[in-house]
C-alpha cells in the first residue's frame, strides 16, 4: 500500500493555511498553535523548531511528545470521511487537527475545542 501524498509534506507547508483559514474567520495564529500543542503535546519552542526543519507530516506525528488521549472525543466529518472511523493511526491524527481546525473557523469555543 502506498501511503498518502500528505505524509511527505512538510508541516510547516501546511500551517499557514490553518492560520489563514482561522484568521479569515476573526480566530488567531495563537489559537491554531493552542490547538496544535493541546493535541500533540510540542511546546511552543518545539513546534517552531519542527516547522523550521521542515518536519514531514508523518514525522510530526510520530514524534510528537504526548498525543492527548481527550483527542478521541473528536467526532464528526473531515473532507467526507468520519474522522473517527479512520483506521490508519497517522491519517486520523491528521484528520483530528484538521477537524479541530475547522471548528475554531466556525467560531466554536476554545473550552470546547480542547474538549475540556
């Protein structure tokens, strides 16, 4: 099998469309990285750094210092597909962000992004 084009791209190629698309919607770059280390566990300075070495996807992943067990609360739909009913661990992590992501854009609650 092989595996998706997303695994391959660097994170930080990414992010600034996170940003973008929470910022077109009144959210914050602050935010988005809120939500990026409540899900992965990177401290700032961290993610900074994996974004400068330009860290692939699945690298970002796999390395991530504490993926937070609250992210199996994410429920409902990403680019068509149940996040929760992903089966390859990488694609749903990356799914999650990207579910978290979307609910910053419509103007969800932070305390209810971070499920807390």
């Amino acid at each position: 099998m092989t595996k998706h084009k997303i695994y391959s791209m660097s994170f930080a190629s990414v992010y600034p469309h996170y940003v973008t698309k929470a910022e077109r919607k009144g959210r914050t770059k602050a935010e988005v990285d809120e939500i990026i280390r409540w899900l992965t566990g990177y401290s700032q300075e961290e993610l900074e750094a994996t974004m400068e070495k330009k860290t692939d996807f699945e690298t970002f992943f796999a390395e991530a210092p504490h993926m937070n067990l609250s992210r199996e609360l994410i429920k409902g739909v990403v680019c068509g597909v149940r996040v929760e009913d992903i089966e390859e661990t990488t694609m749903r992590e990356i799914r999650y962000l990207d579910k978290l992501i979307d609910e910053l854009a419509k103007g969800k609650a932070m305390e209810k992004i971070l499920r807390k």
